[in-house]
C-alpha cells in the first residue's frame, strides 16, 4: 500500500521490525507497537488525531514552512555529514541549528569529549531551554534542494514525506508520554525537532525536545509517577475493602432478617394452630 509513493506499511521509513528492533526499552517497545496498530487501522483517537493536526500543514506545500504552519522553520541549505554516534551524543550542540546564522555544515567537524554526559547536567538543560517550544530546523542537502527547486510535484512529495515521518514519530512518543501519565496535549506543544534529511529526503537523524530536555520522562517525573500509581493501588485496596466489609455486612443483615422472618413465621403458625383448635377458623 502506497499514498503519493509513500510506505503506509512502514513507520518512520522503516519496516514494523526494522524500528521495533531499534527500541530498546520495553514500556516504549509496547508503546511502538500500539501506535503502530493505530495507525495500520486509521485510528482516530485523541493521540492519533493530536499527532496527526501538529504534523498537516498547507495543501500541496512544496516548502518546508507551510508544510508546517505550526511551528517556526528554519532551514539549513549544505552538507550535513554527522555521524548517527556523534549525533546520538547527549552533548551534540544540535540547539545551534536553530540560529539563522548556522550553516549545515557547521558541527560536521564536532567531536565528542569523555563519556557520553547525562541530560540533566546543568550546561547541557541550559542548552536544551534556550531552544524553546514550537520550532524545527531542518538539514537539506544541496542536490535536494536542487531537486525540490526544479519539480514542485518532487518537493511535495518530500514534504508528505517529512510529515509522515514527524506524524509517525508523534504518534508513538505521545502513547509513549500518556503511559507515563504525562498532559499529550501541553506535550505535544512543547517539541521542537531538528531534522537532518538525505539527498532522498529521508530522515537521516533527529533530535526531538520538549522544555528543558529531550524528549522522555525525568527521573522525578518517573518518581511522581511511581508515586501516583502507588496511591491509586492504595485506593484500590481501600476501596476493594469497603466493598467487602459492606458485602460481609449485608450477608450478616440477611441473616438476620432470615431469622427474624423464619421467628415470625413460626409464631404465626402457633396462633393459626391455635386458632384452629379453639373452633374459630
């Protein structure tokens, strides 16, 4: 199945197995292969539907800026060539392709230093802030850039096909932050991404952040909700207990009126006996 030359059978340009086997967490994992189901079936659930408005931009766009209205693109014309470990790196200056004034080509000599850093480290959440919400920033090679500039009809197809993969990408990051009990919407706002295409315009990396980190669960985030689904297990057994107690206390109350009933019952059997002996039934 295709639309517009573009894989409905795929997600993020790649095989259900080819992505599957590249995420190695099991929550995120689970979260893949809902989203993934979602999508094979045209769901139009909230998540889908989020995903989906934040990833739909002007009709038969040939550029990236109204292919995505939503946000505040900055494009980046050269050669880009970085490789997926350096990029991968926690302390990869991606956030300087934000600046008008930076050039594809610009971190092509970045090298890392030490061990891969934590997100959290202090420079580094400065780093990831200054981007802020609502903008992307694209790497376009300059064939094409050439390519797109000669044939409309080729650049929309590369701007469908940019769209789908950030929708595909959404779609499962925002099941993936619904899991861990996060606002999708207030989520959703908050990325900004940093897309670095190929001569075909694939996404060859991407960076994609939300206020102060990249994207995904701090560890007090995780804690809060760790947290929160302590407490609902604690109201859970509270409440399994009240009905119990309230089931025990009926069966006891039943009892009761059996006895009572069972009691009168008899009395009245007496006097009718009774009543019968003395001629007057």
């Amino acid at each position: 199945m295709s639309i517009n030359g573009i894989g409905t059978d795929s997600y993020m340009g790649e095989s259900y197995e080819e992505r599957l086997r590249k995420i190695t967490d099991k929550n995120a994992a689970n979260a893949f292969k809902a989203a993934y189901a979602n999508k094979m079936a045209g769901s139009t659930d909230y998540i889908s539907r989020i995903s989906k408005a934040y990833s739909t931009g002007k009709v038969n766009a040939t550029n990236f800026v109204d292919a995505f209205p939503q946000y505040d693109v900055v494009t980046h014309v050269g050669n880009a060539d970085i490789s997926s470990a350096n990029w991968q790196r926690n302390d990869f200056p991606f956030w300087e392709y934000f600046q008008k004034n930076t050039s594809a080509d610009a971190l092509n000599d970045w090298r890392p230093k030490g061990a891969n850093p934590p997100q959290t480290r202090s420079d580094l959440q400065r780093n990831y802030s200054s981007v802020g919400s609502g903008r992307i920033a694209i790497l376009i090679p300059d064939k094409l850039q050439e390519k797109m500039d000669a044939d409309p009809a080729y650049a929309q197809k590369i701007m469908q096909k940019l769209q789908e993969w950030k929708e595909d990408y959404d779609r499962w990051d925002n099941t993936v932050a619904a899991g861990y009990g996060m606002n999708v919407a207030e989520h959703q706002a908050g990325k900004s991404y940093v897309f670095n295409l190929d001569e075909n315009g694939d996404v060859v990396n991407c960076t994609v952040t939300a206020p102060g980190r990249i994207t995904g669960p701090t560890k007090e985030e995780q804690e809060q909700l760790r947290a929160r689904q302590e407490e609902r297990r604690k109201r859970r057994v509270k409440y399994i207990e009240i009905l119990r107690q309230n089931s025990e206390m009926r069966k006891v109350q039943a009892e009761e009126y059996l006895q009572l009933y069972q009691s009168q019952y008899a009395k009245f059997e007496l006097f009718n006996q009774q009543q019968m002996k003395d001629g007057l039934l």
